[in-house]
C-alpha cells in the first residue's frame, strides 16, 4: 500500500467492469450509511432533543441527499481514475487530490465550496473500493 503508487497498468486489473462497480459503490454508500444515521436518530427521538441534535441532523441530511448530485463529480473523475490507474499512479495521495480537483470544479460549478470536500471523500471511497475490488491493481512489486 502506498500513498503515491498503483501497481504499474492497475487497470488492466480494475477493468471497466470493477470501475464502474467501484463508482456505483462510492456514489451509494454515503448517502446509505447517513439515511442509516437518520433513521437511528429518529427512532431515539433525537429531532426532539433541542438544537444539540441540529448539525447532527443537517449533516446526515445533507449527505444523504448527496447521491443526487454528486454523480457528476464521479462521471468527470471515471475518466482520470482510470487514466491514473493505467499509469500505475493511483495512490492514496493522488486520489485525494484527483477529488479536490474534481470537487473544486464542482464547487466552481455548483457555487457553493461544500462540494470540494464531497469530491475529495467520494475519491477517497472509490479508492478504498477499488482496492476491494482488485487488490492486485495496488500491490507494489517486489
């Protein structure tokens, strides 16, 4: 595991299949885990407890709504996922700077700044799915 490097032609592991599998993983699983956090919080009966529980709310909120939008993001990043996993440089690093890039394009985009953090977490996720997906796209050689 590094934080710069994939193994050199990672997609040749990956392929188009586990891409599109990896994406489809990154673009659900947020908004899954935060309707999670809202029905727990509604049934300890968390909306009644005062403006304590208010961030906690807005934010399992707001990223549950966020598959609506973030699918953009993803189909702009598939491409230099891929083009960075053929080159072998598909690391941990440049997964989350790939996000900040796409995310600072839809916030640019969008108007508001909370995207670029979306961006960089959704890569952040894609790349910990896809290393799921096909370990042998980021095992370093010997």
């Amino acid at each position: 595991m590094s934080l710069l490097w994939s193994a050199p032609d990672g997609y040749g592991f990956v392929r188009f299949r586990g891409l599109v599998i990896g994406l489809a993983v990154a673009w659900l699983l947020p908004g899954l885990v935060a309707a999670l956090a809202l029905g727990i919080q509604y049934l300890i009966g968390a909306p009644n407890w005062g403006p304590d529980w208010l961030l906690l709310w807005a934010t399992s909120t707001l990223v549950a709504i966020s598959p609506l939008l973030s699918w953009l993001g993803l189909i702009l990043a598939a491409p230099f996922v891929a083009m960075l996993l053929d080159r072998g440089w598909f690391g941990w690093l440049p997964a989350l700077l790939t996000g900040l890039a796409v995310g600072g394009l839809m916030a640019y985009l969008m108007g508001t700044m909370l995207a670029l953090s979306f961006g960089a977490a959704l890569l952040l996720i894609l790349r910990a799915a896809l290393g799921r997906i096909a370990p042998a796209a980021f095992a370093q050689p010997a």
